[in-house]
C-alpha cells in the first residue's frame, strides 16, 4: 500500500476522496505534494471501486496556490526538467472518471488551478478563488490562464489575473467557475449526497458523459455533435442502456451492472 505524506486517500462507498494535507501552509502545492497527488488519482483511475473521485482540502483551504518558498528560487531548468506541472494536468487528463473539487476556503494560484482540472466544483460558501500570480512577478503555470478564459470568458478571466484579486463563491458561482454552493455547516455531507447519487449511474455512461463535455472545449460544434452522436449510438450496445430504459418503463429503480 503507497504511504502519503501530504495527501490522505480513502475510499467508501465508491467515491473516493483525495485530502489534500499540509495544513500549516493551507495546503501548499509542493512539488512532493503533486507527485503523491498524481500516483492518488492515477491510482483511482485504475481501481475498481472507485466510480467517483472527490478532491478536497480543510475547511480553511482548499490550497492556496503552488509553493512560493519551494519555487522562489528555482531556475528555468529546474522548472522544465521536473515538468511537475505538465504531469500533473496529464494525470487529471488522464482519468476517465468524474472528479468533484469540494472548495471549502482559499483556492488560489494553483489551487484554482487545481478545482478548474476537476470535473466541476462544489463550493462552501466560504470558498474565495483568485489568480494571485501577478502579484509575485509571474503568471498562472497550472493553466489558470487558459481554462479561466474558457470557462468564464477573456474578459472576466483578463480581470481576475490581472488583478490578482480574490472572488468569493457568489460570484464564482454567477460567472460559471463553479456549479454550485452548499451551506457550510453540512458541507461535505451535501459533497457526498451528489457524489452517492453520480456513483450511483452507470459508469460507462458517467465515462461518456464526461468525455462528450470535455470534447466540446476543444473542437467546433459540428465535430462535437458527431463525437456525440457516436458515443451515444454506443450506448446502446451497453446493458446498462437495456436496463436503465427497461427499469424506467417498469417503474422501478435500476440495477445497473457496470460498477
Ligand atoms: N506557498 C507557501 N506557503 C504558503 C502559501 C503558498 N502558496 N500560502 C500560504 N502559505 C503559508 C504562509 O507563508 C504561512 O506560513 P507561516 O505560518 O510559516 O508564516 C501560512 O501558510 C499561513 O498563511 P498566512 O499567514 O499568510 O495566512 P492568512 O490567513 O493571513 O492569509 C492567504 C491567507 C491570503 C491565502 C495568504 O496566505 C496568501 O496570500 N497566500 C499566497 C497565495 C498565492 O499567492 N498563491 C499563488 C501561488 S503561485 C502559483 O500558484 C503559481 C502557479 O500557478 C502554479
């Protein structure tokens, strides 16, 4: 079994919950920190419990951004030798199953980073997200620039990284960073219900979902609607289709196989 040191991985009920865990510097992204991130969900991807991957941090934070005293002195070379940061969005690429960032407190830098390489993001209500790399003489490095800009458009995205300014969960929420708020006294109870409920449908239609979605980021509509079209007509060669539409039409709930 893989000892961490920063994270905590645990599994129940087919969700699996990747704790990010250096709470003396609100969770920090060491480069050690990544490393362990990387093997958890590659880990998870493999495993056949796991239907849903949810990431998380404390209550206070989420994380709040890469390392500064580990990267303040580090080189060009250093930097693109160790490439942790391609490995890591390689990682997330990687994995076909659906990954809920739950943000309680700061996600900043690369932390923010980190909730946009998620599937979607559930937030407290006392979640603040921010692009602060300015404010140290650089830019976002985890693709802050690119997936901000995608998801909130150039705007909204040119505003938050240039000014470095944090933003609190309303607005995160009203701009289309995040899917939803939950109240923060039953926060991670509420995580789970949805997390129960998504590991509760078919994994291969969860799968498909989720490549159908992150498809369309990438290509022009006429070529998602045919990725589309072909990833449905697929479906139907699943038991879990015949069992899904067979239940429906029984007026019962169904049993799907493939989990
Ligand atoms: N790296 C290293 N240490 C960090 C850290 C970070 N990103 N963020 C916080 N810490 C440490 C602090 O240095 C402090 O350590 P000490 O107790 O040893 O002094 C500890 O965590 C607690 O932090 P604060 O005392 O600052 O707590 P606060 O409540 O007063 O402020 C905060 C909280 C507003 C989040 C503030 O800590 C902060 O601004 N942090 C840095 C945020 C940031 O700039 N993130 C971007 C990093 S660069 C990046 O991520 C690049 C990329 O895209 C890959």
């Amino acid at each position: 079994m893989t000892q961490f040191s920063h994270i905590q991985l645990q599994t129940e009920n087919n969700i699996t919950t990747i704790t990010l865990d250096r709470p003396k510097v609100l969770n920090a992204l060491s480069t050690p920190l990544m490393e362990e991130l990387i093997i958890a969900i590659t880990k998870a991807e493999k495993d056949d419990q796991t239907r849903v991957i949810v990431i998380t941090g404390s209550e206070k934070a989420f994380a709040a951004g890469a390392d500064i005293e580990e990267m303040q002195s580090k080189n060009f070379s250093d930097m693109q030798s160790n490439n942790i940061y391609g490995r890591l969005q390689d990682a997330f690429a990687a994995c076909r199953k659906p990954v809920i960032a739950a943000v309680s407190g700061y996600a900043l830098g690369g932390g923010c980073e980190l909730v946009m390489m998620c599937d979607f993001v559930l937030a407290s209500e006392s979640a603040k997200f921010g692009q602060p790399e300015v404010k140290l003489g650089t830019l976002p490095g985890i693709g802050g620039s690119q997936r901000l800009t995608k998801l909130v458009g150039r705007s909204k995205a040119m505003e938050i990284c240039l000014t470095g300014r944090f933003i609190d969960a309303a607005e995160a929420e009203r701009i289309g960073l995040i899917a939803r708020i939950l109240p923060a006294d039953s926060f991670l109870d509420d995580v789970y219900k949805i997390a129960g409920e998504i590991a509760g449908y078919s994994l291969s239609a969860t799968r498909m979902i989720k490549q159908a979605v992150h498809f369309a980021e990438s290509a022009p509509l006429d070529q998602g609607l045919a990725f589309e079209r072909g990833l449905f007509y697929a479906s139907f060669s699943t038991e879990d289709q015949k069992e899904g539409m067979k239940a429906f039409l029984e007026k019962r709930e169904p049993d799907f196989k493939d989990k």
